[in-house]
C-alpha cells in the first residue's frame, strides 16, 4: 500500500506559493482565496510523512490519505488551468497586437476572464471546503510533524555500464553453473534412453521467485564454453503470457539481429526462423516461464513451438528459467535443475559487497558488522532480498538505521507464497518521497518491459513527477538521475548505460512490488482494479484485448473512471484505439489527461477535440500506417512536451502553426517529405529530436539551427539524406549524437563545427572507413563512443588517444577492423571496452595473450562477443 501523497502535496505547495502563480492569481482576483489555501495545505502536509509510514497498521489512515490525494490532484489541475489560461492570453495577445479588432475579439472569447474567474472561484470553494474536512479529520490520528529527513539523502553508486556486470559479479553459484554446463554439453540419461532422437532438448531451471535463476541462465549463456560450442545463442523473456506469436517475433529478432516488421504475416515469420536455425546447433533461452491458465505455458503452446524449433541440428538446447516445476513437465525437461537459497556465508559476501562496495571496506565499521547477519538471515537466502537490502544501506553508516531495518515490523507479517518480499517493501519504504511515483507508474507497462529511459522520462514529466531544485539543471538530466537512483537501489536492472541514455528493466518480484503500491492510483495490463477502488484510478494501461471486438465502444472499466491522467498502450506490437468514435468519447470524458498514446492506430484524420485536451502534454501517434497530416487544433495544446509521430510514413507535414507549442521538448518524427520544413525553427523549447525512417528526405531546410536547447540528436533509418544539418555549430547544447542507417549521408564531409558532445553512436554507415575528423572537436567532452555494423571501417584514427574522458567503447560488428590503434594505453578513464563480431579483433584482444592486449590491460571492463575477460574493481 503506498499512497505516495507527499510527493504530490509538495508539488502542490510548491505551485501555490511559486512568484509566477502568484502573479497569475493577482490578475485573475483570486490571490486571497488560494492564499487561504495554501495554509490549509501547509498545516496538513507537516504530518503526511508520518501518515505515510503508518498506514499500513490503520485503515482509516490510508483512506484519510487517499481523500487527501485526491484534493492534491484537483488543486494541481486546477492550478495548471491557471498557468494555461494566462499562456492562452499570451497567445491571442500575440496574434491580435496591433488590431482593435484582433483585441475586440480576445476580449468577447471564450476566454474572458471576467467568465473565467467566477468559475474559478465557484471551483476554489468546493476545494477548500473538502480541504476544511479533511484538515479536522487529521485530529482523529496520533500524527507527528515530520520534514523529509533520511528519505531525502539521494543514493549514488558508479555507473554500471552493461547487463553482464551483475552476473560476473555472482556469488555462490559456481557448482550450480558447473552441473548446466555439463547438461548442455553432454547429452542426459534421459536423451540416451529416449526411443525418438530428437533435434531439441529441454533443461529447467526452477527455484523460487528472487532466487537468480535468470542470473545463473546469464551466466551458463556467456560461459566461453557455451559460446563456443553453440553455432547460435538466443536469449527471449517469456514472463506470464506464453503467446507463440509474439515469441516467435521475439526468437527472429534475437537470432538474426534484425526485429520483423509489423505487417509481416505470421506465416512469413515462421518461414524465417526455420531458415535462420535450419541445420545449426543452437542455444535459446526462454526465461520466466509461467504456467497461468490459458495465458501461460501450455502442451500444445509448447509442442507447436517446438515443431518449429526442431529444424536445427540435433544437440540443440532450450534452457527454461520458471518459479512452478510443472513447466519443467509441461515442456518435457531431460533434466530439472532445482535452485536453491544461498547459503549464510554466500549471502553475507553478496550483502557485504552491495553495502560496502570497495572490498575491506566493512573493515572499518565493526559496529555495522555485528548488526548484519541478523539483517541477512531475514533474507532467507533470496539473493534479490540480500542485494536490495544492501543497496538500501550503501552509504548509511548510522548504527541505528542499520538496527531499524533488522527490527522492522515488517519481518513479522505474516508471509503468502505470492506476496511481496519485505525486503523489497523495505527499500520501497525509504525511497526518497520523489522517486516513490516514479517507481509506482512503472507498474503501468507488463513484465520483462524493456524501458528506455528517454520514455520514461517524458512520462514522469508528464505527470509533474520531476521538479528542479536548480534553476539550471534540465528536467531530463533530473529524471535521468531518478533512474541511476533507482538502478543503484536494485529496484531497477540496467542492460545498457550509454551515459545519456539508459535501457534496463525490472525483476518480475520488483514488478509485483510496483503493482502493490500503486493499486489505488493504477490500472494496469497486470491488474484491474475492483469497481469499489475505480474511483480513484488516474492512470491506466490496455493492451488490444481491453478493446471492444467492433471497437466502437469505450471499454466497461474505462467507463467507470472519471479523473484519468494517462491511457497507455505499453505493449509491443500492439493494435491501438483505431474507431474514432471511442477517442472522440474518451477526449469528451477524460478532460484531465496529461499522457494519451495512441500508437498502433489506424486513423487516417485525427478528430479536431484533441485540441480540447489543454492539460496534455504526452501525446503518442507513432506506428499509424495511415494518417496524412494532423488536425490544425493540435497546436492549441500549449502544455504539450512530447509528441511521437514515428513510423507516420505517410505524414506529408506538420500543421503550419506547430511553432505555438512553446513547450515542447521532445519531438520524434516521420514524414514523407523532401526536404524538412514545418516552423520546426519555432520548436525553441526542444530537447531531444529524432528524424526516423523517412525514406524520402533528403536535406534539412533552414531553420534547425535556432534549436539552441537541442540536447540530443538522433537521424535513424534516412536512407536518401545526404547530410548532416547545415550550422550544426549554433546547436551550442547539443550533447548526444545518433546516426543510424543513412545510406547516403556523408559523414566526412558534413558536421564541421560540431564540439561539446558527450556521446556520439554511429551505425549502419556502409560506406564509413575511417571515423568522421570532426569528432576530434568534442575531444575534451566525449564520454561514449559507440560504432555499429560498419561493414567498411577499417580502422579506428590515432587521435582517439586525444579523448582523455572517454569511459565506454564499444565496437560491434566492423569486421574489417582488425586491429586497435597504439594510442589505446593513454585513455586513461575508459571503463568499458566492449567488441562484438569483430572476430580478428576479438582475437587480439584476448586476454594476455593477444598482440592487442597491452594497450587495453588497463581498461577495467573488457567484454568480447558477450563475455567478460576482464572486470576490475575501481
């Protein structure tokens, strides 16, 4: 249960008592009310912390809580209707200045503030009388006053750069890696007996929930063994739904490094995973297998998917990670390896090192140590438990923390199969109050979700869940810091940290934990809520089977719903809302959404209503196959920050008034166009762009060089494009560079004058021999380097050696770069040397042994075609 009010009441304050809404309610005449207001507010907010942290004992808490969230929310809205007033002003002052008749008509609009301010303060009364109610309720609980104190204390660890670095890092599990190694080499008893010899063989890895049967998987999957005996490695997240649609989809994309189109059929899917597996001796991992009624695992799921697994030569192995031993039967395993809890001595090692970090640092604190083997035995062997209570005490060196967690009345509740870990609850509890809705919404997007943190962030923005405390920080580089604080915590599990960019994913245990406290703010793929608890729901998540079979209707458990924020659609490949006469009801019902993802829909012409949405600032159209432009209205929605219009391929352009979208930071884009016009020059506001797949473009127009906020840059998939933008030198901000798959863009000859970036990723360029010289003028900045399948690199320039603070290189499928230049040895902060189908360079770059090896012995991270040969700690 976590009902997260603080986080939601602090931004509410911090709202009311901001010099610009001060300013706002001056010239609407209501500075008196909202006033009073704000010190009903203040007197309330001194106790929430302390309501917070008791609730779970008293029932009557939490439902005070929730009444007062949901006061928290209306005040938001309808400070954010004040705020968007005033910019609608601005507006219509700008485009009638100069004209009596232009002033005329803003006057007699349907904004005239005369109307506007007697509703507003019709609306302020209701607020502050349920506010009142609220405010003497308080006096029935034993609340104390209470300021953030150690909540507050950001957490910090280094950067974890790739996903093999935890299972390096495992502890105690060597004899279990040992005895898979030897069931995937050798065949079992049981294949030898089996009357029918057949090409595939299945091996379990069962064990409860949290145990590291996924982190064992990892291991045996990057053993060099493993890789050298298997022609083909693939790795595939099962999670609760065993769809053979989407595993197939899935098991292509992981063999042949390339994902299906959307539109490709079935049938042509299949085709191509035989093909890619025909005759080869293979190693797929189906992880987190479950067997849940008709959504999980099933005989005949399996038997057809294995029909289509049986093409590769014969020794071919499955391994299946699964908490339930009847998967193990279902999937007829020749062997079923049971994984269990780690032992005290194991733990205590894995406990030590998230806790302390550097090795003998627990030395120096003896008064910690008496107190944690009685923390680790709470543990009950559970590695995921161990690690996330050691992150939750990385740096607090107080001796009467330490005693509160082993203490906590959290380890006496009574404990169900299926509930959550009190370790994980623990370090959900002391989350700093501003990273606890950050965590919650995760809950909205299905297991094993992939999350990348440019969307998440623009979610988390979206919702006001990000605030700056220093004028001068951007928004996304806060909520980029929000995910290393969750990563650092183990609440979050990086795959790849490309310094402003970061994938990663969640434990199915830390999902659930998600799911649990957020129950009442959430309705997710995962979980629905009762129709007692609908009233308070704000965020909701479908997939294709929440839609109605004809599509013209809302869905029975929208329907119950009032004051939703954000419909998402989170699943890969899904089908969106595609009948116009269910978006048009949902804009007309759901007035306060701020998120509205309408990816994966088939809609030729939006409805012009999507103008009324003015508290939007999500607004998610990508992977429409049909739409050709977009309704004028949508450039009334002055809130707006992101807008995603990728794989929009038949957009013929952006509606001649996009420039009014004076807040928007986040701008990926697909259009037929020539040549890239659209008043994008307008778009000041803009952080990150992304240029993607537009087959027809093939120059930039004039205009983007007024982008002077662009942090981040990314042109993907423009195969006619010839340049780079001209100017790129005013583009004083820019930080990030991506290019990916741009046949015809010369790289040499364009770019002059980019300096400053801090990572640049070049990929799919099959013309590139040698990097791009203007790379050299980011010399003293570049932190990242990443070159991809450059089919024609043929070698890396001496001056990199020049880069003194590049941290991560990662070289993947250059097969003609055979060799690393002498320079390598004076990159002194490279922490991550990473090469990937690169077999000459592999080769040299063996550890001690290869003619390469001394210039890179000092890099503390090597990994070569997916295993570790090097990790040192720093």
């Amino acid at each position: 249960m976590g009902q997260f009010v603080y986080t939601i009441a602090e931004n509410v304050m911090n709202g009311l008592a901001s010099y610009a809404y001060q300013e706002i309610c001056l010239a609407w005449g209501v500075t008196d009310e909202l006033n009073k207001l704000k010190d009903t507010f203040s007197s309330i907010k001194l106790v929430i912390l302390d309501a917070e942290e008791k609730q779970r004992k008293e029932l009557r808490l939490s439902q005070w809580l929730g009444k007062l969230k949901d006061v928290c929310y209306d005040v938001d809205d309808m400070l954010n209707d004040f705020a968007f007033k005033e910019l609608q002003m601005q507006m219509l002052i700008l485009r009638g200045r100069g004209s009596i008749k232009g002033q005329v008509r803003i006057f007699f609009s349907c904004w005239n503030p005369v109307v506007f301010n007697f509703k507003m303060g019709h609306r302020i009364k209701e607020i502050r009388e349920r506010l009142d109610v609220i405010a003497n309720e308080k006096s029935q609980f034993p609340l104390v006053e209470r300021d953030e104190d150690w909540q507050s204390q950001s957490v910090h660890i280094k950067r974890e750069t790739h996903s093999f670095v935890q299972a390096y890092d495992v502890i105690g599990r060597e004899d279990d890696k040992k005895q898979i190694i030897i069931y995937l080499l050798n065949l079992t008893l049981k294949e030898k007996s089996r009357d029918v010899q057949e090409n595939v063989s299945v091996i379990s890895i069962t064990g409860l929930g949290g145990i590291g049967k996924t982190t064992l998987a990892k291991l045996v999957h990057n053993d060099h063994r493993v890789v050298k005996h298997f022609d083909m490695r693939m790795w595939v997240c099962v999670s609760d739904h065993f769809d053979n649609k989407r595993l197939v989809h899935e098991i292509v994309a992981s063999a042949t490094n390339q994902n299906c189109g959307d539109q490709e059929s079935f049938d042509s899917v299949q085709k191509k995973l035989q093909s890619a597996l025909k005759e080869k001796q293979f190693l797929l991992v189906l992880d987190d297998v479950w067997d849940k009624g008709q959504i999980g695992v099933t005989i005949t799921k399996w038997i057809d998917l294995k029909a289509l697994l049986n093409v590769g030569a014969n020794g071919s192995k499955v391994i299946v990670t699964t908490r339930s031993e009847s998967v193990a039967s279902i999937m007829d395993s020749v062997c079923v390896h049971q994984l269990r809890g780690l032992p005290h001595k194991s733990c205590m090692s894995l406990f030590i090192k998230r806790a302390f970090g550097r090795k003998g640092e627990e030395q120096r604190y003896p008064h910690l140590m008496e107190i944690a083997p009685g923390i680790v035995e709470k543990c009950e062997g559970v590695p995921l438990a161990v690690t996330t209570l050691g992150s939750l005490l990385y740096l607090k060196r107080e001796k009467h923390f330490w005693s509160e967690v082993r203490e906590n009345d959290i380890w006496r509740l009574p404990q169900g199969n299926d509930d959550i870990l009190p370790a994980l609850q623990l370090s959900y509890d002391a989350l700093p109050t501003y990273l606890k809705p950050c965590f919650a919404i995760c809950s909205l997007f299905p297991k094993d979700y992939v999350f990348r943190s440019t969307d998440l962030v623009s979610l988390w923005m979206a919702q006001g869940f990000i605030q700056s405390s220093k004028g001068n920080q951007e928004l996304e580089e806060i909520g980029l810091d929000y995910i290393r604080q969750l990563c650092s915590r183990s609440l979050f599990q990086i795959d790849e940290d490309s310094i402003d960019f970061i994938v990663f994913k969640m434990h199915a245990l830390v999902h659930d934990l998600a799911l649990s406290v957020s129950e009442e703010e959430c309705s997710s793929v995962n979980f629905r809520p009762t129709s007692d608890n609908c009233k308070r729901v704000r965020q909701v998540s479908m997939s294709e089977d929440d839609l109605p079979m004809k599509g013209e209707r809302v869905p029975e458990f929208l329907r119950q719903l009032k004051k939703v924020r954000t419909i998402l659609f989170p699943v890969p490949g899904h089908v969106g809302i595609s009948s116009k006469s269910v978006l048009k009801a949902c804009i007309l019902r759901f007035k306060y959404l701020r998120v509205l993802d309408l990816s994966g829909s088939t809609f030729e012409v939006l409805p012009s209503s999507i103008g009324k949405l003015s508290r939007l600032r999500y607004l998610n159209l990508s992977k429409n196959p049909f739409i050709k432009k977009l309704p004028g209205s949508i450039c009334n929605l002055l809130n707006l920050q992101t807008l995603l219009l990728s794989n929009c391929e038949k957009l013929r352009e952006l509606p001649r008034d996009i420039g009014n979208l004076i807040n928007l930071r986040t701008l990926v884009l697909t259009t037929s166009q020539m040549v890239l016009a659209g008043c994008i020059e307008r778009l000041t506001s803009l952080r990150f762009l992304q240029v993607h797949n537009c087959s027809y473009l093939e120059s930039w127009g004039q205009g983007i060089q007024c982008l002077t906020n662009l942090r981040m840059l990314i042109i993907s998939n423009c195969e006619n494009l010839k340049s780079l933008p001209p100017d790129m030198k005013c583009l004083t901000a820019l930080k990030t560079l991506g290019i990916s798959g741009c046949e015809k863009l010369d790289l040499m000859t364009s770019g002059a004058g980019i300096r400053g970036l801090r990572s640049v990723s070049i990929s799919k360029a099959l013309h590139l021999e040698a990097l791009p010289h203007w790379l050299q003028d980011s010399a003293n900045t570049l932190q990242s380097l990443h070159v991809k399948n450059c089919e024609d690199l043929k070698e890396l320039p001496e001056w990199l050696q020049n880069f003194k603070l590049l941290q991560q290189l990662v070289i993947e499928y250059c097969p003609q770069l055979l060799a690393l230049p002498q320079g390598m040895r004076h990159l002194g902060a490279l922490r991550l040397l990473k090469i990937d189908g690169c077999s000459k360079l592999s080769e040299r770059c063996e550890s001690k042994e290869g003619a390469d090896w001394p210039k890179i012995a000092h890099v503390s991270k090597i990994t070569l075609d997916g295993e570790i040969i090097a990790s040192k700690d720093d």
